[in-house]
C-alpha cells in the first residue's frame, strides 16, 4: 500500500482542480486577442500544463479516488476546450465587425459635390432661346465666315455704307467663284446674313431665331468687344404686321426682365428693315427716373428691329407683294449686362471663378 505523499492526497487534488477551473474561467475572462488564447490553451490543455499535472498525480492515490478525479479531470479537460473554442469565435466576430467601421462610416455624410453652373452668357442665351420657342419660334443657325454677299449685299447694304468699312470687319481673303466672282470671305458682323440663308431654302411662314458668335474689328472697352453673341430673329407670312413685331418683342421683354418692365419703340436705320426700329426698356438701375448709366433719360436700348425690306425678299425671290416680315438683332452681352447688372463687358470673358459663381 502507497503511502498518501502530501501532495497527493485526495483533498489537495480536489483543491488544484477547484483552483484550476476557477483560474481558467478568470484568465479567459481577460483574454482579448488569439495569441493570448493559444498561450491559455498551451498553460492548462499542454503536456506541461496544469491538468496535465494533476492527472500526474492520480496514480499516487486510492483506486476510487483516482477514478473519480480522472473522470472530474476529463470534465475539466472537455469544458476547457469548449471554452477556448467559444472564446476563439467571440473574438473573431469582434474583429471582423470592428474592421467594418474602421473601413466605412456609412452613416458619415458625403463629400460636398461641387455643381457646375452654366456661364452667365449661356445662361441668358438659352433664356431668349426658350421665351422665343414658347411662342413659335425655332433655331437656326449659320456659318461664321461668310461671304460679302450675304453679310452685305443681301441685306440690302450698300457698297458705300460704313458698315463694310476696313474698321469694322474683319475680312480673311478675297476669293473667286467658278464665274470669276469676288467672293470677299469675312467673317459675319452679324447674324442677319442667316435671314438670307434661311430664306433661299424654305418658304414662309418662317419663324426662326438665330444664336450665333460675331466679330467686329473694334477695340475692347467696357462695353465693345471683337467677338460677341446676337440672337437673330425671323417672322415672315402673309400680313405680318408692325404690330405683330411689337408684340412679340413686348411680350419677350415682359417674360425676360419682368412684367413690370416698361418698353418703347424709336424709329432708327437698317438697311435690311425698313421701316426700322429700336426698342428701349425703361432704366433697370433706376426703373425709369434717370441716372447716369441711362443719361437721365430713364430708357436704355435694348435691340434693333424693323419689318424685312422688300429689296431683301427680291434677293431671295419672295413675292413682295405676297408676304411681309419682321426681324430683329439682340445682343446677348447687352441683354447679360442689364439683366445682371454688369458694368463691364469684359467679365463675361475673363473666367475669372470668382465673378462666374455669382450666377
Ligand atoms: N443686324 C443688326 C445689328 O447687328 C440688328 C438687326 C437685326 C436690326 C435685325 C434689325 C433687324 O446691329
């Protein structure tokens, strides 16, 4: 018979396997990453480990004992296992929801989206354009280089009139047709030869509006430039009347400054139109009662119009007697600069960010 060693007897083993429950159960409880686990695992599951140790010990004790504690540490052994097991997959549920947030904070606003604006130009541009189609009104358009004959001659200007001055146009070269013609190839000073393209190609009733670029050899100030923008416009059908026109450009003037705008018609010069008018809206710096933008007048021009001149039908091989018209020319930086009240043309052109994001 074995006698009972001091460590070996049954109440001690009791006591190791009491502590070394209660010290696992603790020591997990504190474990928070993998490594720490396997290391936990290794110290009470491992060769050398403490049940290890204990089950060491059972030989040394009675027979009854030693089957008792040996299914006890068995137990002991399962459990530990399973509680590695669970801590293990805590521990990876954790990472993988903690590398979620770390990645994306859904709930985080965006970046700002910075929108792109239209320029003030065409913003005005496509505002004349809609007002126009809203009341019939389609777009055309024409080339910018253009010939003598329909920038001049179709339109009724004469040879001898200032217009085809050396000053104001700006011409590329002189160019013959098959017929040995002088083509004279310049580029538009305005947008009316498209009054001359269109009618050689479709026959009344024509509604037409023509935006377009325009060059004139002029120096730059703060109301001229070398290149700007008209909106042509086109009405010819039987009985087209001075009324028609002065409605229609009423009317526009309403729905693009306001319908408190105040509007009149002075009799002016075209070749092309005739009689020929210019329309003036009453002062939008000081609604009428005279400054110094509109000279103490109280009116500011707006655009240029008239009826078409027969002469210009017979370019085009209207029957004059048959058919009437009205045209009229407005200038897109002009209208720009009463709408929002620019003081200087040459904003429009500068791109300057500062100045574009105001519209
Ligand atoms: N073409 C003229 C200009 O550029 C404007 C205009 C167009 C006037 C149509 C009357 C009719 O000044």
């Amino acid at each position: 018979m074995k006698t009972p060693h001091k460590d070996t007897d049954s109440s001690s083993i009791q006591s190791k396997i009491e502590n070394i429950s209660k010290e696992l159960n603790k020591e997990l409880g504190n474990t928070s990453n993998s490594e720490a686990i396997s290391n936990l695992k290794n110290k009470y599951l491992g060769r050398k480990g403490s049940i290890q140790s204990v089950l060491k010990l059972l030989p040394d004790i009675e027979i009854d004992d030693r089957k008792k504690y040996g299914k006890v540490l068995n137990e002991l052994k399962t459990n530990a296992e399973n509680l590695f097991e669970n801590k293990q997959k805590e521990i990876n549920k954790n990472s993988k929801n903690n590398s979620k947030k770390n990645n994306a904070d859904l709930s985080l606003p965006g970046y700002p989206v910075k929108f792109a604006n239209s320029h003030p130009l065409t913003q005005i541009k496509d505002k004349i354009i809609s007002i126009f189609e809203s009341l019939g009104f389609q777009i055309a358009l024409g080339p910018e280089i253009e010939t003598d004959y329909y920038n001049f001659e179709a339109l009724n200007i004469p040879k001898d009139h200032p217009a085809r001055d050396l000053q104001d146009t700006f011409y590329i070269k002189n160019e013959f047709n098959t017929y040995g013609n002088n083509l004279k190839v310049l580029l538009r000073t305005h947008t009316s030869p498209v009054q001359v393209r269109i009618m050689e190609k479709v026959k009344p009733p024509i509604r037409i509006i023509v935006p377009g670029r325009v060059y004139r050899n002029e120096a730059v100030d703060s109301t001229h430039s070398a290149v700007f923008h008209q909106i042509e416009g086109l009405a010819v059908d039987a009985n087209v009347t001075f009324a028609d026109l002065k409605a229609t450009l009423e009317c526009f003037a309403k729905r693009f400054f306001g319908e408190t705008i105040s509007v009149r018609f002075r009799p002016s010069y075209f070749p092309f139109t005739e009689p020929s008018a210019e329309m003036d809206i009453g002062c939008v710096f000081c609604s009428g009662k005279g400054c110094s933008i509109c000279k103490k007048s109280g009116w500011l021009e707006a655009l240029g119009c008239g009826m078409v001149n027969p002469r210009v039908f017979d370019y085009v091989k209207f029957d004059r007697e048959k058919y009437t018209g009205f045209a009229f020319g407005i200038g897109i930086e002009r209208l720009a600069m009463l709408k929002f009240k620019v003081n200087d043309m040459r904003l429009f052109y500068e791109n300057d960010l500062r100045f574009l994001r105001q519209f």
